[in-house]
C-alpha cells in the first residue's frame, strides 16, 4: 500500500508516486528512469530509451488552508529514445498505465490525475546521439491528506 501524501511529504511523496507508476509500467522497456539528466554523459545509442521523471510543484497557490485540503500540482516526464516509433510506444504504454491507475492512486495516496497531455515530438542532438524526445504532463490534486 502507498504512503498517503501529507503538508510533510507533499513534494517528496507525490513524486515518489509518480515515480512508482512510471517505473512500473516502463521498467522492461527502458534503460535507466532518472530524476533529472545524469551527471555522467550517456555516449552511445545503448543508453537509451530512458525517462527522465520531473520534480513535481505546485501549480497555482490556492492552498485551501494549511491542513492541505487540497493542492493542485503537475510533474513533467521527459522520455528519450534514438527511434521515433519507439518514443511512440512508451509514451502510449505509460499514458495507459496512468489511466489505468488513476483509482488506486486517489485511493491510497490521495492524488486525483485531473489531465494527462503530452508535447509534440522534438529532436535534438546530446553528446553526439540524435534523440527524439516527449513530455507528458500530468496534472494532479493532492486532497483530504492531514499530517
């Protein structure tokens, strides 16, 4: 069962949960999942695909009051691949895998997925590799959690 989400883990907590649907559902599929780009340098096409997952943060400050009755937050996941079709498929896969977990996040971590959009593809080049690369974001409430 996951830890509900509190005023003393609304940062850690909420990402941490993410985090864990994330890597449940691209853990096969994936190189590494980091939680921001990798200090060492990935030098060869064998590094990817990976998923970078985003602090999660506050996106409006209508705190409802201190007791964090509810809190509106978002979280940004980079995914990265050297082929296109294959950013395609991870990013399908973990969009189905947030929609199909919707319930059992409200229920046992107190965060209600309020929209699931994505970017459209980019390209770029990093340490010498052409990578095309997505971002879905995922807008969620953080609600009825007391510390």
């Amino acid at each position: 069962m996951a830890t509900a989400v509190t005023n003393s883990n609304l940062f850690s907590q909420s990402w941490t949960e993410v985090y864990n649907i994330v890597s449940g559902s691209l853990v096969s599929s994936v190189k590494a999942i980091y939680s921001q780009w990798p200090d060492k340098p990935i030098t060869n096409k064998a590094g990817y695909p990976m998923v970078i997952v985003g602090r999660t943060s506050l996106t409006d400050d209508e705190m409802v009051s201190f007791d964090l009755r509810h809190a509106n937050m978002s979280c940004d996941i980079g995914v990265y691949s050297t082929k296109n079709a294959e950013l395609d498929t991870l990013c399908s896969t973990l969009f189905n895998s947030l929609r199909s977990n919707t319930k059992t996040m409200e229920e046992d971590s107190h965060l209600d997925i309020l929209s699931v959009s994505s970017s459209d593809n980019d390209d770029f080049e990093r340490d010498g590799i052409r990578l095309h690369t997505r971002t879905i974001r995922i807008d969620f409430k953080v609600f009825g959690a007391v510390s």
